[in-house]
C-alpha cells in the first residue's frame, strides 16, 4: 500500500474531523491502525488535545451546524454536573460539542531492560533476590513510584502478581538486589548459558 496524494488528503480530513486511527484505517483500507498513526506522526499532524492545528480543521458541513452570525458566542464554563439534556426540534437545533483536556502522557524515566532467564543468573545474586523478596513491600502496579523498586514478580495473568516495591538505587528503576540481577555485563550472562 503506498499513501498516495488523495489517501493522504483523506487521511488529513479525517483526522482533522477526530476520527480514530482505526475508522481511518478502515475508511481508508489495506492499511493498519498504526500504519495510519505513523503517517499521522511523519506528517506532523495535532494530536488533537487542543493545540492549534487541529482547532483550525473545517468541520463537515450540515444544515444544523449552519447556525447564524449573530447569535452570540457562549464562553464556556467548567461545570461539575452535567446539564439535562433540552428537548430538541428542528428549529432549535445546535450541535453540541465538548472539549477535553488531555494531559500529555509523559514516560516515567528509562525504559525497563529485559529481565534474564534464571540460567543468566549469577547463583549468588539470585540468592540475594530470593532473600530481599522475602521483605519485598508486594506493590500493585498502581502503587509503584520513581521511588520504588518496578520489579516484577509474579505471573501477570494471576491474582498473585506483585512488584517489589523496595527503594530504588539511584539512576536505576529497581533495588539494589534487583539491579545486580537485571544489569550484568554480557560477558558474564553468555559465560552461564553455556
């Protein structure tokens, strides 16, 4: 599938309108959800929460929508209980829109490496692991901090599932016993596999 002038003009208008990547990947066929964010991302486009460029998307034209000139411009104001909706006739009728705020999804410092199989494992340190689990603070992925030691444990599928939670050595996303095991030199991990 190559993204010809006429798909990407599509794309853009649809995107522009706040449809989601998946019914631009249908409208648009033979292309994947994230075949469209891709190429929403190469063009630069707004993430819609609100900046300009998205704001500036001609909305689609219906009878409705056409309301007059002079009717003047509501400011909007945060509510906390949502208003009952009015009877609507024909005559009367506005379309109603409402605006979200999205708070950008910030990432929470460095990415996780890959944890090692337990052959990988120096004996020693996995000694050390076993013992620190067993003061391990059992944390729910909800309760874990920048502090806290994002170790997991567990099958993720069960009820039993937990993070260790201990405090984490500095610059590093686990406890020290955690770090001994997760950041070994290559050398020493191909040394055990064999």
């Amino acid at each position: 599938m190559s993204w010809s002038d006429e798909r990407v003009e599509l794309l853009k208008r649809l995107w522009g309108e706040g449809q989601s990547a998946s019914q631009i990947a249908k409208e648009l066929g033979g292309v994947t959800r994230n075949a469209v964010i891709g190429k929403v991302h190469r063009l630069g486009l707004s993430n819609r929460n609100g900046s300009a460029p998205a704001a500036n998307a001609a909305p689609a034209a219906t009878p409705e929508a056409e309301a007059p000139k002079t009717a003047a411009k509501p400011t909007p104001k945060p509510t906390t209980k949502p208003a009952a909706p009015a009877e609507s006739t024909e005559e009367n009728a506005v379309p109603v829109t409402t605006s979200v705020r999205v708070k950008a999804i910030i990432p929470a410092g460095q990415p996780l490496p890959p944890q090692p199989s337990a052959n990988e494992i120096d004996p020693e340190a996995l000694a050390k692991v076993s013992e620190i689990e067993k003061k391990a603070k059992r944390l729910s992925l909800m309760e874990l901090t920048e502090r806290t030691c994002k170790w997991p444990v567990g099958d993720p599928a069960t009820d039993d599932f937990w993070f260790c939670g201990l405090p984490v050595q500095t610059g590093k996303p686990y406890c020290e016993a955690h770090v001994g095991v997760a950041f070994q030199p290559m050398s020493s991990r191909r040394d055990r596999k064999r």
